[in-house]
C-alpha cells in the first residue's frame, strides 16, 4: 500500500490531521488513554490542553453519545463499529445546537494481530442554517486558520506509524493533493475504492488525469480552497465516475482542507471525502414522502372542511360506533338530539335510552344491514335525555371495514325531522280540513244529481239524461278525490284501520273484472284466472288498491293496449299484478312513485291529472297488510306494477 509516510513525514501527516474538520482521536489499552486528539475533537470536548493520563471518559461532555462500551469493544475485538448520524449538541458562538456526525471506532492492529490503538472520527453532517447551496448538494466555506497545534496535541505514548495504518484503513476516503496540478501525495484505499481507480495508479498522478470527469466541478474548488487557504466543506454534493465504461453515481460530503508542507512550501488539500448516497437518497425519498404526505394532508383537511361544510349546511349530525370498544363517537348536533353534554359517552347498551322503545328493532335493522354492506336510511323517533322530548329524526349507516391504519367500524349520519315534521302535518291539517269541509256539500249535490237523474229518465229527454250522467261521474270523481286525501290524513296521523276478514282473493278479481267489462271500455282487460288464494285482509281497501293500480294502467296507456291482471301464488304469498303497455316510468322515478304527492314528470304525464296520492295509499293499505308493493317497468314498453299479501294456512 502507498504510505504517506514516503512523501510526507509523519510529522506533517499529523498536522495535517490535526488541522482536520473531521474530529480525531487516537486511544489505547483498556482504558481507552487518549494519545492524539485534534481541534475538532477537542472542540466536543471538556479537555484542556494537556492529554497527558486523560481517558475518553474524562474528555466527553455529557451531552455527547457516550461511546465507551463500543470503544471498548473495538479494542477488545478488532471489529470497526459505525454509527450513522449520531446526535452532539454543539456549542459555537453563543448558540447551542444539535449537529449529527457520522461515527467511526476503527483498529490498528499490529503484524500478530493484535489491536495497537483504536481510532475515533466523527465526520459532521451538513449543518442546516449556515450553508449555501451550489450544485444540487451545500457549500460552506470555512474560516482561514492559521496552524497552530495545541499543546499536548499529541500524547508522548503516541506512535506515528500507527496513525498511518488506521488512515490506511478507515472507512472515510483520504486524499491529500500538492501543487497547481493536483499532484496526489496520499490516497487511502477507501478514496480509490470511491472513485472506482486502482490505488497504485493514484500515487504521483495528477488528480484530474486520473479522474477528468470530477474536473469540471471540483477543480475550481480544490483551487479556491489551495489559493485562499480557506477550507470548504461539500454536504450531498452529487458525483459520477465512469469505471470501465460504466457511471456511478452517487452522493458525496467532502471537507477539503488546505496545508503548506513545512518543508517544500508548496500549498496542497487534504480532501476527506464520505460517500453518503444512500442516506441522501433515504433523505431525498422522505422528502417526497413528506411532499406527498403535506399534499395529502392538505387535501385531507380540504376535504374535512367541505364534508362538515356540506354536514352543516344540509344540519346533519354524524356517528360512529367502534364495534370492539361498543362505544359511540357523537359529533355536537348529534348530541343536542340525545341531550347529552359533551363529555357524556355513551355505548351500545345506553342506546334503548335515546330511541324510542317503538322503533329499536327498526334502528337495529338498519344497523345489522349496514354490517351486512346494505347501507340504508330509516326514521324513527329519538329521546332528549335532558327534555325528555321526542323529536323525529331520520339516520343512515354504514359499515366501513377495517384499514391497515384502522379498524372496521359504523359511520352514519342523523338529521333532525321536526321542523320538516311540523310542516308536513300542518300541510295535512289543511288537507284534511278542506277536504272535511268539501265532502258535506259534496254529498248533498250527489243527492240532487240522483234526484235529477230520476226525474230526467222520466221525461225522456237524452240530452238532459247525458248531461246529468256526466255531472254524477265529475261529482263522483270529486269524491274518490276528497276520500283519497281524507286517507292520506288518517295514514299521516296512525288512523288507518282495517276491517280484516277471511277471503279468497280470486273472488275480489273477478268482482274487479265483472266490473271492468263494463266500465273500462278504451282498453283490453285481461284476468288470468286463479284458484283458492286465501288472505285475512280488509276485502274494500284491497278491492281500492287494485283498483287504483288499473286506473293508473288505464291511465298512463294509449287506448286500445291490453291491461293484464294476474294472480299467482308464490310459496306463502300470493303476488297480484296488473301489467299495461303504456308509458313505462324512468329509472330515476321508481325510487320515489311510492312518495306523498310524487308524480313523475314526462312530456306525455303532464297532461294527465293526478295528485301523486294513489300509489302512495296502495302502499300504506299494503303494508299494513304485512305485504309489499312494487314496479318493474321500461320507458315506453309499459309497466307492471305488484303487490304481495301472506297467504293463510286454509289455502294449503
Ligand atoms: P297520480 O296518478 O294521481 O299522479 P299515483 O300515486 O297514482 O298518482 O301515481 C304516481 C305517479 O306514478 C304518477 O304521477 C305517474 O307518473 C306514475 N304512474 C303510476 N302508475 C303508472 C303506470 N301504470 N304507468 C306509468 N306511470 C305510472
């Protein structure tokens, strides 16, 4: 191996060494007895000037990592030990801050072996706040220092040959260059190793011959740093070599040092260059992991901001529940709805408490579909635990599963009805009362009409009889009306009763079709017979509803299309339809057409009449009955609308 000690005496080695930013101490024996610490190291220090009996417990400040098990260790195995970006606070003038070093505790052995003395460097990282950027890495320049070592710099039991064997081969890259034209005195095997050059060709060669692709960028500063006699530190300072016709790259700190030989006078750099590409390319990649995660921070609280944005203006409350705690998480309007304060938990068992008893099954549904993945909706009425008042309140939820961040767990929203409530029944209120005051006028014109009737069929006269058969089917249109909104106000307020009775559903058909033989005269009516389909129902309010779903067939069709009714049975039910072809309903409209007052809206609806309570009522009447009502229906090709009722056991 190329020994400085050929071109430089050990003497100027170690005033080089001495002068070095990279803090360096040399220690021996089991005590770890220090016998060569330069400025840098005694700058992190607590020693005075003199080394002599001083051990690495004595010199080192209780605020640097202690590292005396681990220099114990190197001298007991010979093994080198690296830490990478070990934390000092630094005191410099006047300001205490924390500098990370990289740590190196390296042997020299001698020809048996065994270890002679251990070497500790400790390169500084880059110091954010002082350094200016060039290139993509950081400069700094330092301060000109004329060179003068301290007293006792060097412990007597100090050996110079040892201090080359350990520059030999510590892990830091070691270059020292003399002269205008970069004449390489010394370069250690880690140096050559990073710049992918054999070490012998290296000796006496000019730096930039050997190594022309670092010229264009680092000749000016190994000049400036010659010239001025100023050193320079490089920090993440982007490199490529080109080794047998391939690049490397990578990320270099380097501390270029300036010296005089004592002798020669010529001016040259020590360089200890750290290659740190892969901490800077794990600095780079947090860096855009930080970016990215700022961003998606960002977004996050966007998006936070416009749900409770959205969550306010439309005043809905939000929940969740943690099915492995069992308690709810309440945001403050879903509290004011329960009455609780907002430091008052509340879990699964307290919550019979807040709903009323009446709709717990309907709340518990809704909670074990959501489990199920069938996010839904229901009403029903919650309870101020302060007020005791009930207030109506319409909740969704959903089940959302579990994440590597988080567990599975319900979310869902509650909004308060009342005010939507409260208007709904004073609208009822007036329906009811208009309709009320409508029926008795109404009742007595249909006596005069029949009155009318009697005396015109006497007489003779046609036209007279035919206009009086009119005014009869207006009054009587006009009092299905008025019956209609009389039972939306009885469904608004529970009133709806049913007068139940036993009886085979195939009777009410073929009522219904004797009945529309003879007045449904603009369409083909067709009824597919079916046998024994006994139901406990109310026999007039089914009779109304299939009623209701043949004049809507009439209705919504072009005359002269057929109108199907059929009756089948499906296991414990019996499923009644009456399929048309006529207008058909829209995707978007089948959700609501069972809605108070909803009608679809079409070029060829708005010209028929209606107030959207028909098929709001069947649904009521159905319900009521245990069953369920439905449509299947296509956009001009016609619709078929169902409904299903329990069959009862004398049917089978
Ligand atoms: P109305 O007929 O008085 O408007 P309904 O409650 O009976 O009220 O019906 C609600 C809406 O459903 C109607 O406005 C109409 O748009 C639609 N509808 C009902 N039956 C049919 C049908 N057979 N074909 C097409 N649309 C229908």
């Amino acid at each position: 191996m190329f020994s400085p000690s050929s071109v430089l005496s050990d003497k100027t080695l170690l005033d080089i060494l001495y002068q070095s930013p990279v803090a360096t101490a040399i220690y021996v024996g089991e005590h770890l007895q220090i016998v060569f610490a330069n400025n840098a190291m005694r700058k992190l220090w607590i020693i005075g000037d003199d080394l002599a009996n001083q051990t690495y417990r004595d010199a080192r400040q209780g605020s640097t990592p202690n590292l005396t098990t681990q220099l114990q260790q190197v001298w007991q195995t010979g093994v080198t030990y690296r830490q990478a970006a070990a934390p000092y606070t630094v005191t410099a003038d006047g300001y205490i801050y924390t500098q990370y070093y990289n740590i190196e505790l390296s042997a020299c052995k001698d020809t048996d072996g065994r270890v002679t003395a251990v070497m500790h460097t400790a390169v500084p990282l880059n110091q954010t706040g002082i350094s200016q950027h060039k290139n993509t890495g950081s400069t700094v320049v330092g301060n000109t220092e004329s060179y003068t070592p301290a007293k006792g710099a060097v412990n007597d039991l100090f050996d110079a040959p040892v201090l080359e064997t350990l520059i030999d081969n510590a892990s830091i890259g070691v270059v020292i260059i003399a002269g205008e034209d970069n004449k390489i005195l010394y370069a250690n095997y880690s140096y050559s190793k990073m710049i992918g050059r054999n070490l012998n060709i290296l000796c006496g060669s000019k730096l930039f011959d050997v190594l022309p692709e670092a010229r264009a960028y680092f000749a000016p500063i190994i000049d400036e740093v010659r010239n001025h006699g100023r050193p320079v530190y490089l920090y993440d300072t982007p490199y490529s070599v080109y080794t047998n016709g391939e690049v490397s790259r990578g990320y270099v700190n380097v501390i270029y040092q300036p010296f005089t030989h004592p002798l020669t006078k010529v001016k040259g750099v020590l360089a200890i260059c750290h290659d740190v590409t892969s901490q800077t390319l794990n600095k780079q990649q947090l860096e855009t992991v930080n970016a990215k995660l700022q961003s998606t921070n960002h977004d996050l609280q966007l998006n936070q901001t416009g749900l409770r944005l959205a969550a306010d203006t439309a005043k809905l409350g939000i929940w969740t529940f943690d099915p492995e705690t069992n308690n709810f998480g309440l945001d403050p309007r879903c509290r004011s709805i329960f009455g609780l304060d907002a430091d008052e938990a509340i879990s699964k068992t307290d919550i019979e408490t807040v709903i009323d008893e009446k709709y717990v099954p309907v709340v518990t549904q809704l909670v074990q579909n959501a489990y199920a993945g069938k996010p839904g909706m229901v009403e029903y009425y919650a309870i101020n635990l302060k007020t005791g008042k009930r207030s109506w309140v319409r909740g969704s939820a959903q089940y959302i599963p579990p994440t590597s961040e988080s567990s599975g767990h319900l979310i869902g929203t509650m909004v308060d009805l009342s005010a939507e409530k409260d208007e709904e029944k004073r609208k009822t209120d007036f329906i009811g009362f208009v309709s009320h005051e409508l029926r008795s006028p109404l009742t007595s014109l249909s006596g005069y009409i029949q009155v009318l009737q009697l005396r015109a069929s006497k007489t003779g006269d046609e036209k007279i009889i035919d206009i009086i058969n009119k005014s009869r089917r207006q009054v009587d249109r006009m009092a299905a009306l008025i019956s209609g909104f009389l039972d939306v106000v009885k469904i608004g307020e529970s009133r709806i009763q049913l007068d139940l009775s036993c009886f085979d559903l195939v009777n009410l058909l073929s009522e219904s079709e004797a009945e529309c033989n003879t007045v449904v005269q603009t369409h083909h009516m067709v009824y597919k017979p079916l046998t024994g389909a006994f139901v406990e129902a109310d026999y007039d309010k089914i009779e109304q509803v299939l009623t209701n779903l043949i004049n809507n067939a009439v209705k919504y069709s072009p005359q002269g299309t057929t109108i199907i009714v059929t009756a089948e049975r499906r296991d414990d039910e019996v499923w009644v339809s009456v399929a048309d072809e006529g207008l058909g309903i829209s995707e978007a409209d089948i959700p609501h057409l069972f809605e108070r007052f909803y009608r679809a809206q079409s070029e060829h609806t708005k010209t028929i009449k209606g107030f959207g309570i028909g098929l709001y009522i069947c649904k009521e009447i159905i319900e009521s009955h245990r069953g369920r009502i439905w449509v299947e229906s296509e956009v001009n090709h016609g619709s078929v609308f169902y409904f299903s009722l329990p069959l009862i056991t004398k049917n089978l």
